[in-house]
C-alpha cells in the first residue's frame, strides 16, 4: 500500500479533525481550567477548597467564588480595582515598585491571604509576604488564628516605608489597575526588610523548602515517607512541597504527619 | 506526461503539504492570540480561543507521568495537550513524525525563514555543519527531552516554557517571554538562515520523542533500488540532510515524513521513492560507499 502526499495530507487534517471532534464529544478537549481549586483530601478540612491551588490564571472575582467571600475584600487587601484581572499581575506590579529582593508579592501572596481570610491551610513561600493593606483587611475579616496573621503582619510589605529607596517602573512595564497598595491601617507591628531567602535547613525541622534527601538524611526511610504520601515518593533533589503541589497532596496536611515521623525519630 | 508537465504536478503536490503547514500555523496563531486578548478582556467573535501550552502536545507528553502517577496535569497544561500528545503518537506509530513535518507551526516557521536562506546561500544552505558534528549534535534533543521531562517531574511545572522559542515566537508581544526564550528565538531565526530547521534537530524535546518512532513506524520512506537513477534528488530534497539515495528504507530517527524526497515531489522516476507499509523485518539497508564498492568489486 502506497501513500501520496495527496492522501498523507487526508489521513493528518482527518486524524486531527476527527480526534478533536471525537474527544469534544467525550468531554475531554478542555483548553482552559475550571478556575475551581481542587479540594482538601484530609482532615478536618476534607472536601473544602484548597488555597494552594490558586493559579495565576484565576481573576480576583474567580478567587473570591470559589472561596466565597466578597471580592470587594481582596481588591482593598492588594490594592485592585477591576475585578476580572488576573492575579498573576502582582509580580510586575510589586517588582516594578521596589519590592526589597528577596521578597515577593505574587500569586503565592494570595493564597496566604485567603488562608488567612478564610482559616483554610497553607504552608507559604518564604519568601512570600503580603501587602500591608491586606493585613489590615485580614485584621477585620480573617477567619485564621490571630497569631498567624501577626505573624504575616511581621513580615508585610509597607510601599510608605520601601517608598524612599523604590525604583521607578521600568518603561514598558505591564499596565495594570493595581497599584501598590498603600497602608491602610497603623495596626502593623513591625516590617521586616531583611531578605535571607537562601534554604539553610534545621536539622529535623520540616519546612516548604525541605528535599527528599534531607528527610533520608535525618532518618526517615522510604517506607516511611510513602506511608504518609499514599505509597509514593519523589527524587531525592525535589522539594517535598513543590512536589506534593504538583502531585495533587496537600503538603500542610501531610507535613505535620511527617514532622510526627522526624519528632518520633529523635 | 511530458518533463513540464510532470514537474508541475510534482510542484502541485509539494504544495499540498505546504497548504497543511500555513494552515495549522495560522489556527494556533489566532487562536493563541485570541486566548491572550480574552485574557485581556477582548473577546473576538466565532474564534475560539486557547493558550499555546492547550494545544502543544509536548505538555501532555511531560504529563505522562504525573498524570498516570496522581491523576493530575503539570500546571498549564490542559487535558487537550494530553489528547494532542496520544494523537501525535498514533499518528507517529504509523507513519513517523508527520506532525513535525506537516503540521508543528515552529517547523514551519523555520521552513519559512530556510526559504531566504537558500536564496542567500544557495547550494551551500543546510550544508554548513560538518557531517561528524552535526551528526553528534542531532543526540542533543534527547538531552534536551531527559533535562525538560526530569525537571517537569520534579517541580510539577512547566519548566521548558522560559527557554522555549516556539512558545517565545507566539507569545513575544505578551510580556510573558522570558529573556532565555527570546535569545532562543533569536538564535533559531539567525540558524535557520543556515541550516534547515535547525531547533528540529538539535534541540527540540517533541522532536526526540517523535523521532523515536522512526524506528517502530508501519509506514516508512522505502527506495526501490532497481528503478533508483542515483541522482540523488531525494537525498539533496531533505530538509533533515538524510542520505536517502543510498538506503532502501529510511530508519533515520530524524525523518520527519515531510515526503519531499518521494516520487511524488524530488525523485523523478515514478513509484522509486515512495511512503509504504514495512513489512516489520526490513531495515535500513544502508552501505557506506566504500564498502557497498568493495562488495561490487568481489561479485
């Protein structure tokens, strides 16, 4: 059986038409997220969204129907106006105003804030820091520990403090609705300006920047990672959050499990 | 059929492959750029819209893994990638890499910019790189796919995007390119005007992945030796430096089924260079020229 280029040319437009139309039929040609985090697998919060599967994708409204609060809230907290930008918009923004280095206000910044906001777990970035008027929104409305949100207000981002040393936007630089959110609230106890981000890890002390390796080299075998895991483990060089994120576990759930392991261990 | 006329009909029958290319690069141009205006808030009427990344089977294919592991798809990518990926497989099983030769709109890009090189260069375009290197060079994408498909594993992410050219080429006016992605872009527009899809075959982790399948594939390039003049036209024809006039059948991991070398586009004599179904025990029948003289010399 011989094939011309005329039929070659039949059998690739055909396969792709057909296999587009025959998987649109089933359901799965999906080319955009749901803008609906994944649920909670365990614990008290089974069944709830997760904040960590916020992705830069979703707009402010989207974030504030799939946690269901008053999208005025993170507007004010980030110093938003138009509802239907997306968040990953943050990055620019708070780069291109000065942010210290070693400090970053992006997409990770709103998933603390709505952990904050709604008491739902997150483990953040070091490095991630919130706005200080997101902190005083979360001092009116955030459902967290009071503790958790004094410890997010140590570590705030205040535009006011950083302006004397704040490097103009870059020209060219993406517009946005959002400005630098300015203070809204004196409530603040303290800006923390320092930037240590480099990951020195404490012996036994499991954190968002702990690898694979580290938890074998403090004693943790295989089995016993993948008894917390659900039988599965990553390469010894992975970070264990970013793997858990991308494998679908929620890594503050399961890290207080695996700290039990460490503390038993010791 | 006189000479003119055959060569008409061959040039006719190029140009269907060239029309496939134009129009698959065009549907993921605008639907791309229909995806960053709706982003935008600019919606464009009857056109739909979605990310590069949504119709690149390369995200489904780094998916694979978290996807038959957890359930889950590496951040970006959607579930289209997955089925553009098992198609671009099947397709691959059967008849090679006919998605990088007929339908990628990179390839054809680079394809576009090699039209100019060859102008500028003539008979030297697309022989620049000395045989030896450029044959060692061509294992680089297989680097390039174990680098993209460990990190992706590792850190659930997307990790290709900020040095790839092609995503870098239908997103450059988004903001969204990372400086790595334009140096690759650029690079690949100066190469291309040197050699014939130079991403393709030294970089290109699809590209690896496809090319694999030359190995498997049911239909194949077969030369028919009895009929061959020697001229050498399909070898001179490949975008991809393949010596297929001296080959019965093509193994090449490179190939990437494009045809241009058969009796239907460079080769001038009917049913000598054609797309058939192996039978599973052929293999490549290649000789190196001294020893295919040795052998003659003998008999």
């Amino acid at each position: 059986m011989k094939l011309s280029i005329k039929s070659m040319a039949v059998i690739v437009v055909g396969a792709f038409s057909l296999g587009i139309a025959g998987a649109n039929l089933l359901g799965f040609w999906q080319t955009t997220s749901s803008k609906q985090p994944v649920a909670i697998k365990e614990g008290e919060f089974a069944g709830l969204p997760n904040p960590a599967d916020i992705r830069g994708s979703y707009t402010w409204a989207d974030v504030a129907n799939a946690f269901g609060f008053d999208v005025k809230l993170i507007l004010r907290a980030f110093g938003a106006s138009d509802e239907t930008e997306k968040v990953n918009a943050l990055e620019a923004i708070y780069g291109a105003a000065g942010l210290p280095a070693g400090m970053e206000i992006g997409t990770d910044s709103v998933r603390l804030f709505v952990s904050l906001l709604t008491g739902l777990p997150h483990i953040a970035e070091d490095s991630t820091v919130l706005p200080v008027s997101a902190i005083a929104v979360l001092r009116e409305s955030g459902k967290a520990e009071a503790a958790l949100i004094d410890a997010a207000a140590a570590k705030a981002y205040d535009p006011a403090k950083a302006a004397t040393s704040a490097v103009p936007a870059a020209p060219g630089s993406p517009t946005s609705s959002i400005a630098p959110a300015q203070p809204a609230s004196t409530t603040i106890t303290a800006v923390k300006t320092e930037s240590a981000t480099d990951h020195v890890a404490t012996v036994g002390a499991l954190t968002g920047k702990t690898t694979f390796q580290e938890l074998k080299d403090w004693g943790l075998g295989e089995v016993d990672i993948k008894s917390v895991t659900g039988g599965k483990i990553g390469p010894d060089a992975s970070i264990v959050k970013d793997w858990m994120a991308a494998n679908g576990l929620t890594f503050s759930e399961l890290k207080v499990r695996l700290q039990e392991l460490l503390d038993a261990k010791k | 059929m006189t000479t003119k006329s055959a060569t008409l009909k061959k040039k006719g029958a190029r140009n269907i492959r060239h029309i496939v290319q134009a129009a698959f690069f065009i549907i993921v141009a605008v639907t791309t750029t229909a995806s960053v205006l709706s982003e935008k808030g600019i919606s464009i009427p009857f056109i739909p819209d979605a990310s590069l990344h949504a119709v690149c089977p390369l995200g489904g294919v780094v998916s694979f893994w978290q996807l038959l592991n957890f359930g889950t798809l590496v951040k970006k990518v959607h579930e289209s990638s997955v089925v553009l990926a098992v198609l671009g497989l099947l397709l691959a099983l059967l008849f090679g890499p006919v998605i990088c030769g007929w339908v990628c709109p990179f390839g054809t890009f680079q394809e576009w910019l090699g039209k100019l090189g060859r102008k500028l260069f003539g008979k030297k375009y697309n022989n620049f790189v000395p045989r030896k290197l450029d044959k060692a060079l061509r294992y680089l994408r297989y680097l390039v796919f174990a680098w993209v498909s460990y990190m992706t594993v590792i850190s659930g992410k997307l990790i290709f995007q900020d040095y790839d050219p092609y995503y870098a080429l239908f997103n450059f006016w988004t903001g969204e390119v990372a400086v790595a992605g334009f140096v690759a872009l650029g690079a690949v527009i100066v190469l291309s005007l040197f050699v014939e899809r130079p991403f393709c075959k030294y970089a290109c982790p699809y590209g690896a992945v496809q090319g694999v399948f030359n190995l498997l594939r049911i239909f194949g390039i077969r030369r028919n030796a009895p009929t061959c003049i020697s001229c050498k036209a399909c070898s001179k024809a490949c975008p991809m430096n393949i010596d297929v006039s001296t080959s019965k059948v093509v193994r090449d991991h490179q190939c990437i089924s494009c045809l241009e070398c058969t009796s239907d586009a460079a080769c001038p004599i009917p049913a000598t260079v054609d797309m058939i179904a192996l039978p599973g025990s052929v293999k490549d029948s290649y000789k190196k020229p001294a020893a295919a003289k040795s052998s003659a010399a003998k008999e």
